[in-house]
C-alpha cells in the first residue's frame, strides 16, 4: 500500500508541474525524454506518414505500398502476431483488404531480424480528421543494412500484390479520343486460362515463357534501350483459338485488355491519342489486321500520285511548287488512319509513351497482312493456331466431358493423322451439345465430323501440313523470328502427301480400328 501511495503522489505532482510549467519546457523536457528512450533502446524507428509533408495533400507512395504490403503477408504466420485488423472492400475489386487497427502493431522477418509495423492513428486536436502513419521499428545496430533492401522488398511486393488483385478491365474506343477518355470499359472477366486452351503442350510452355520473361524485363528492356513493349501476330483459320488465347495472356499476367477497332478512328491523330490513354501493364488488340482498314492500298495510292504527278510536272512548261506535296498529304488530307500512322502507333515514338505493353494482331490470312507491319520489331512473336492436334483433343474431352480416356480415341488420332482435323471451335460445338452423360455419342459424333472432312478434301487438308511444320510457330531468337514470321518465307510450305495414297491408308486404318472396337464391346 505504501508504494502504491507513493505513486499517486509522484503522478499528482507531475500533473501539477504540467499545469504549471510553461509549455515550451514541457516541450523541451519531452524531447529529451525520448532522446535518452533512442540513446538506450536497441530499435530505431521510422515514420511514413500519409501525406507527404507537414499539411501536405499530396498522398505518401510509401504509406500505400506499406499498406498493401501488409496485405500481402496477412495470411502468413506473420500476421497471427497482429491481434486485430481493420477489413474493407471496394466496388472496383472482390479482394478484402487487411489494414492493421489502429495502434496495433504487426510482426515481420526479413535476413534473420525481426521487424514490426505499427498502425499509429492520432486525432487531430479540434478536427474530425485522422493522423495516420507506419512506424517501423528495426535493430539498430543493422539498421543500414537492412532498410534499403526491406523497403525495396516492401514496394516490389506490393506492386505485385496490386496487379494480380486489382480487377481487371476490358476497354473499347468509342470514337471520342480528342476529349478526356476516348475509351469506355467494362470488368473483363474472361474465364479462359492456360490450363483450359486447347494447344499442345509445347505450345503452351513456350508462350508462358515467353510473356513471363517480359513482363520480369524492365531491367533488361532499360539496359538495351528498347521500349518495353513486344508484339504477338496471332494467325490461323477462324475458330482456332485466337481469342481465346489473348484472354488468357491477360489472365496469366493480370493486365487490362484495350480492344481497338480501327474504323472507329477518324485519322492518325485520333490514333496517338488513344494510344497515349492506355495504361501500362496492357494488351492492346486489333483482330482481324488484315480487314480492319485497307492499309495495303496506301502503297499502291502513293504509287500510282507520284506517278501521275511526275507526268504532271513532265508536261508542263513551268515548274509548281504546289504539284511537290507529295502523295503522303493526299493520304493524310484523306482524313483516315494509315498505314504509317498505325506503323507509328506500333513501334514509333509514339509507342514508347508507356510501359509493360503488349500489342496482339490477329488475322486469318496472314499472307494478306502488309509486310510491315508484321516485321521484327513490330510483331516480335508469330503463333500459328489451326486445327488441334491429339493433345488438344483430349484436352478439349477433359473439359468438356470430364474423361482422360476413350475407346474412340485412336480412331480420333488416326482421323486427325490423315488430314481430318477440326478446330477448337468446331469439336468444342460438338462436345457442348454432347455433354453430361453422352460421351459415347460425343465421340461418335466426333469421328463422324473427322470422317466427313477427310471426304471431302480428300485427305490433303491445308492444316495436315502442321505436323511437319513447327506447331507452335513462337520463336524468340532474331535468326528463327526471321525463319518463320519473315514475310519473305511465307510462300514456302513443305511437300505435301499424295491425298489418294493419304485417304486409302487412312480408310484400311479406319477399319481395323472399328473392327476391333467393335469386338471388345462384343457387337
């Protein structure tokens, strides 16, 4: 009881001193109160308020990144240090956000120390307004060492915990691009992924590759001086899976996807402008390259003006300045996108205006693509989609039928040896009408279609050539980009198999299989 006397006595006089000594040697007292608390403590401490500055607006990056760092790491072991949290969500994602409670305090490792985050949230006195701020607290003794690195670790981190939680968006031009927004946007929520594409297996390691060592590139993109962007010609018949694969590139690296219809914009002009609204981390599509706009014609027009105009400037007497504007003017006075524009718009400076970007062409006739539009360093990587192959039948069996094996499946193969592939849309349309428990008639149905095709084209179908070709047609070296997407090469296919000798083997085939399918369901 004495003791405790005595402290009820030591706080009533330290409520008197406070009431009485004046406020600018309370001040000073405090001050060294906590200079002597840092001289003796093993910790340091470090404040990252909101805002930026003492009455500042501006908001603090850091506070943000700390934020959603800690969003991160909140179902780790670490975050059962932490005895309450604040949770919230908002119209614009379906993530539930983890934000410490006010004053409480959440435990981290990093290199073998402990560290701690703490959420101080203090009242500004007569507001309703809130300080916040993160205090880190650190072992002194390490603190050079361990801050520079633990605070590069907290943004990369949480820049990435951003990109993958956001929702995504999928936006359209709407013919509005010289006001503030020429794009309008809805959730883009594409169910299609890698896992559930119908492509061969090769096909697939090598394109997850591929756009999983440029999205990690911003290092490598500045060190070469490059812009860091990279271009997909996506081609092949209709049904084969082109879109479908540009949903899944966005699902993969969690980006927004930008569909530009070109007969939507009025000239170049209106083309830079879009092009400057997109954001990074983006895909930025035209499908269907080849038929958006007749971009081809633009090199006949200034053939045939320059033509004209030196016969023009040959037969008359004097010369005219105003016969030298050139066929670039005719073009341009024209009021329409060309094809310098649209090559500009690819990989002109005007491209470099953002980063992280990724621009897809899609045609169905690739040869009817102008030559520059698809050359290095425009359309980086060229992936021929056609017919499926063995491994993206099954694949397509597994997805919509729910089966890894089938009695019908070595006449499936066969069919597709001998020239009786289908598409992905086309067996998909199949096995969607078939799906719950007809599997036996989904594949009967299957190999009907296979059969009618290798009927009527007598076995020598246009995609039987893509098992002599490389599948994947997605190459990354300079000397194989010039091999398969040079549009030189284009022209060349390999010898193709007589179509008689191709379909008679196939029938005896056929025969065989069925007999013997016949016999083991005892029919």
């Amino acid at each position: 009881m004495e003791i405790l006397s005595q402290l009820w006595s030591l706080l009533g006089l330290l409520t008197v001193l406070q009431n009485i000594l004046p406020t600018q040697l309370l001040s000073l007292l405090h001050s060294l109160y906590e200079s002597l608390q840092d001289l003796i403590s093993p910790y340091s401490y470090f404040d990252i308020p909101e805002f930026n500055g003492y009455c500042g607006v501006d908001i603090n990056d850091l506070y943000r990144h700390v934020n959603l760092y800690l969003n991160s790491v909140n179902s780790s072991a670490t975050a059962s240090t932490c005895r309450r949290f604040t949770l919230s969500r908002s119209k614009s994602s379906k993530c539930i956000s983890f934000t410490i409670a006010p004053n409480h305090t959440i435990h981290d490792s990093f290199n073998g120390h402990s560290l701690s985050w703490t959420h101080q949230v203090d009242t500004v006195q007569d507001s309703l307004e809130e300080k916040r701020s993160f205090t880190l607290k650190l072992p002194k003794r390490h603190r050079h060492m361990l801050l520079s690195p633990y605070i590069q670790q907290v943004t990369s981190r949480a820049e990435e915990f951003e990109r993958v939680s956001r929702e995504r968006r999928l936006f359209t031009n709407n013919g509005n691009a010289s006001y503030e927004s020429g794009w309008v946007s809805v959730p883009f929520r594409h169910p299609s992924t890698f896992e559930t594409l119908a492509l061969e297996p090769h096909l697939k390691k090598q394109m997850t590759e591929d756009l999983k060592a440029f999205a990690g590139g911003r290092e490598f993109y500045h060190r070469v001086g490059r812009a860091w962007k990279r271009g997909y010609l996506l081609y092949g018949p209709p049904g084969s899976g082109k879109s479908s694969l540009i949903a899944a590139m966005a699902n993969y690296l969690c980006y927004d996807v930008y569909d530009l219809e070109l007969t939507k914009v009025t000239d170049n002009s209106e083309l830079r402008a879009l092009l400057i609204q997109t954001s990074n981390r983006s895909i930025i599509v035209i499908e269907d390259i080849d038929c958006s706009l007749d971009l081809t014609a633009d090199r006949m027009m200034k053939a045939t003006t320059a033509t004209a105009t030196r016969r023009k400037r040959s037969s008359s007497s004097g010369y005219n300045k105003d016969l030298g504007t050139g066929s670039d003017q005719l073009l341009e006075e024209s009021g329409r996108v060309t094809l310098s524009g649209l090559l500009n718009f690819t990989d002109g400076l005007w491209s470099c205006c953002g980063e992280e970007r990724i621009i897809v062409f899609t045609t169905n006739h690739r040869e009817n693509v102008d030559p520059a539009l698809v050359r290095c360093g425009r359309m980086d990587v060229h992936v021929s989609l056609g017919t499926c192959g063995m491994h993206a039948f099954k694949a397509l069996a597994m997805n919509y039928l729910g089966i890894e094996w089938h009695s019908s499946f070595d006449v499936v193969e066969s069919c597709i040896r001998s020239g009786g592939a289908l598409t992905p849309a086309q067996i998909g349309e199949i096995l969607l009408r078939n799906r719950g428990n007809k599997v036996d008639l989904a594949m009967k149905e299957v190999v009907s279609a296979m059969q009618a095709r290798i009927l009527s084209t007598g076995g020598n179908d246009l995609n039987t050539s893509i098992e002599h070709e490389d599948m994947a047609a997605l190459t990354r070296s300079p000397q194989s980009v010039l091999t398969v997407g040079s549009p030189e090469n284009w022209d060349s296919s390999p010898g193709k198999t007589n179509g008689k000798k191709r379909k008679a083997k196939f029938l005896a085939r056929l025969r065989s299989l069925t007999k013997s399918d016949s016999g083991r369901r005892g029919v």
